[in-house]
C-alpha cells in the first residue's frame, strides 16, 4: 500500500505545529493590497498576524487570490514522480476557484503518469471546519488506511463537520462583498450580529440575527452543542480573528456543556480573516449533517 501525501490550501488555517504533527502540506493562495501581492501564508511570515488584522482595523481592503491549476500540477507531480499517491482536499468550491484548478491538474497528471493516484476532494468546508477534515484524513492514514479510504470516508463524513460563525463588525463583510452596505450600516447601528453556517453547498450562509456580542457568542455555544454528535475523530476547535478573549470566553462556555471533550483555540488565518474581519469567531467540530 503506497503511502499518500495530504495537500490542501490557505483556507484549512493549519498552522505549522498542526501541520507538522499531522503531516500536511499546503499550497497556499495569494494576498493583495495595496501594491501587494503576498502569499497567504498561514504562519504569517510576511506580514505579522496582528498587522494583518490592524491593517484591516485600518481601512484597508483585502483581496485574496485561489490556487491556480499550475500550481496544483506542479505539486502533485513533485509527489507522484517520488512515488507517492496524493489526497488533495480543498477549500469549498462554492467560495473558491481552487478545487476546479486541482480536477484540471489531477487529470493532466494522470495522463501523463497513468500509474499515479491522485484523488480531489472539494471539502464543503473552509476555515478549520476544512483543516479538521485534513486532520481526520491524517488520522485514517496513519491507521493504514488507503488513499481511496480514506477519501472514501472524507467524502461520507464532510457533511458533517458543522460550522458556526459569528462576527465582530459587518463592515468587513460589506468591504469583501457579501454582505450589502445598507446591511452593515443598519446592522452596525443596531449591533446586529450574523450567526453563519457553512450549508449543504459549502456556501457561507447566514441563519439567524442576534443582538449584541455577548448574545452571539452565547448563541454559537447553544448550535454547536445543539448539533454536536461524539465521534471518534472528533476535535473541537475555536478560530478567531485577534480575538483571543472571547475565544476563551467560547471555549469555556463549551466545556461546561461538553465535558471531556478536547476544545482547542487556533487562530483564523489571511484568506478568510480577509472577508470576515477582526473579531471573528468560529467553532468547528463533528456534529449532525448538515442538510
């Protein structure tokens, strides 16, 4: 049984530790403002992460960039050529173009190496709801699973990783298009914050309105709890966006309801701290499917 390599990309938010412990690699995607254009780096080594927020805090739109297929293609073929089968899982490709440029360099590769495994999965998921399904992956190789088990098991499973986000301040959502500026004025005003999900479709959807922050932070307490399943691959994970207190505040709240279970705080990386801003919390673990 061939050993396989797991490549995903800036989305899953792992950093260095995680991905060292877990053997996963990623390529990552691009940052630009300004009159840059930086990679999304997920350990921050061309801009510091409390820079990155502060620029943001600062009025500076942030754009980001996808993976391109010849990336993609250069990679896989790096791994197949030293003999190696690969599971690439992606960032939703509902929120990015990524995913369709891996199923374009897969196919090339397999063309040319016709004795290569290469197996695309599009996660549905992004933030550490996709690094958590990466990790899972890592876990069913280092059980001697396969390249097409374990791809087989992400692929039945993904629906279930649950995501709940709330966010600080609407005005970055307004900035990265997705929220409308009526929206974010009026929802400033009255300190309404967004409860969202990531849906069937790997789409990022709001589901509720709640007043305040306190309130939304008690709120993503009671969904996730309220859709939480045990599972043995679970790990349960809080990402925020120079956030760290509340994410405290968070993990706290879950531990109480959910004693014994392993709830650790990351951080949220460039590619999604650029649409959803500073102050941004998430919670990401195993939990009902997502219908």
């Amino acid at each position: 049984m061939s050993k396989f390599i797991i490549v995903t990309d800036s989305c899953s938010d792992l950093d260095r530790e995680t991905r060292e412990k877990y053997d996963i690699t990623y390529l990552p995607m691009r940052v630009l403002y300004e009159d840059k254009d930086i990679a999304a780096n997920l350990d921050f080594e061309e801009i510091s992460y409390k820079d990155f927020y502060n620029l943001m805090r600062d009025g500076v739109r942030i754009k980001t960039a996808q993976v391109n297929e010849s990336e993609y293609y250069t990679a896989f073929e790096q791994y197949v050529t030293q003999g190696y089968d690969v599971l690439s899982i992606s960032c939703s490709s509902a929120l990015s173009s990524s995913y369709k440029g891996s199923l374009v360099a897969r196919d090339k590769i397999m063309e040319k190496y016709p004795e290569a495994q290469v197996v695309c999965i599009d996660s549905r998921n992004s933030c550490w709801g996709l690094g958590l399904l990466c990790i899972t992956a890592s876990r069913l190789r280092e059980e001697g699973k396969s390249v097409t088990e374990t791809a087989e098991y992400i692929e039945a499973n993904k629906q279930r990783m649950n995501q709940f986000i709330t966010v600080e301040s609407l005005t970055y959502l307004k900035r990265a298009g997705r929220v409308s500026a009526t929206s974010a004025v009026f929802g400033g005003m009255l300190q309404i914050k967004p409860i969202i999900i990531s849906d069937v479709n790997g789409q990022n959807t709001p589901i509720e309105k709640v007043k305040g922050r306190k309130n939304s932070l008690a709120r993503l307490v009671e969904l996730f709890t309220a859709s939480y399943e045990n599972d043995p691959y679970q790990l349960i994970v809080i990402a925020h966006a120079d956030c760290e207190e509340d994410a405290v505040t968070v993990k706290e709240a879950l531990a109480a309801r959910l004693p014994g279970e392993t709830i650790e705080i990351r951080k949220i990386g460039p590619v999604i701290g650029a649409s959803a801003g500073p102050g941004t919390i998430a919670v990401h673990g195993y939990g009902k499917e997502v219908k």
